[in-house]
C-alpha cells in the first residue's frame, strides 16, 4: 500500500531520559542578602523637588519658545505683506523680525546654556 501524506502514521512515544535527582542545597550555605527593595537611595522630597522643578523649567522654556516663534511669523508675515510694504512699516517690522529671532535663538541659551565653567582654570606653577 502505498503511503500518503493525507494519511499520517502515529508518532513513536519518545524514551524517557533519566535525570539526576534533584540536589537540595542545605540552607546553612545560602548566602543571605538584605532586601534593598525598603532601602531608599535617594531622599524621596528632594528627588520630586528636582523633578518639579526640571518640569517647571521645561514648561517655561516651551512657553517662551512659542511666544517668541509666535512673534517671528507674525513678523516675517508682516514684512513680506503687500499691504504694510504699501503704507511704509516694513523697517519697523524688520527691526522686530530681527528682534524676535534673536529671542528664538537666546532664549534656549538661557535656559539650557552653561551657567558657568565647568573646570575653571588655576594657574600652575612650577618650581624649580
């Protein structure tokens, strides 16, 4: 007869492989490790005292950000419209174009920009 793929043959039971028998540690040798889950690293207030106040500061920088992009379009729009060309203001709008992209541009300095110098040079001396 001959074999098809339709008719499938039962597989053979696999032989069962004898494993070793399971060692019990005696408890005399287990290390014991203090739980550190309750054991804070960091004073909890002043870690969300920090992150607060990283927030606020963010916030702050998204604010004036947009504000000043506000006004930068407003400006650009204006100096390039046909109506304020006609009647004479496009210096007084390329003054504040050029004011509010200064303020786009200093105002991530401000808030994100080194404070002050991270290693502050100390003259060396060396004697002989």
């Amino acid at each position: 007869m001959e074999k098809s793929a339709l008719k499938l043959a039962d597989p053979e039971p696999a032989p069962f492989i004898d494993l070793p028998p399971f060692q019990h540690e005696d408890p005399s040798n287990v290390i014991a490790y203090p739980c550190i889950a309750g054991v804070a690293l960091v004073d909890e207030k002043h870690f969300s005292n920090r992150v607060r106040k990283r927030r606020r500061k963010l916030a702050r920088f998204l604010k004036l950000e947009a504000i000043a992009l506000f006004f930068l379009v407003l400006t650009l729009a204006g100096a390039t419209s046909q109506k304020f060309i006609q009647s004479g203001l496009t210096v007084a709008f390329e003054i504040a174009m050029i004011a509010s992209a200064l303020a786009v541009a200093i105002i991530p300095v401000i808030f994100y920009g080194p404070s002050r110098q991270k290693y502050r040079y100390r003259a060396r001396r060396y004697r002989a």
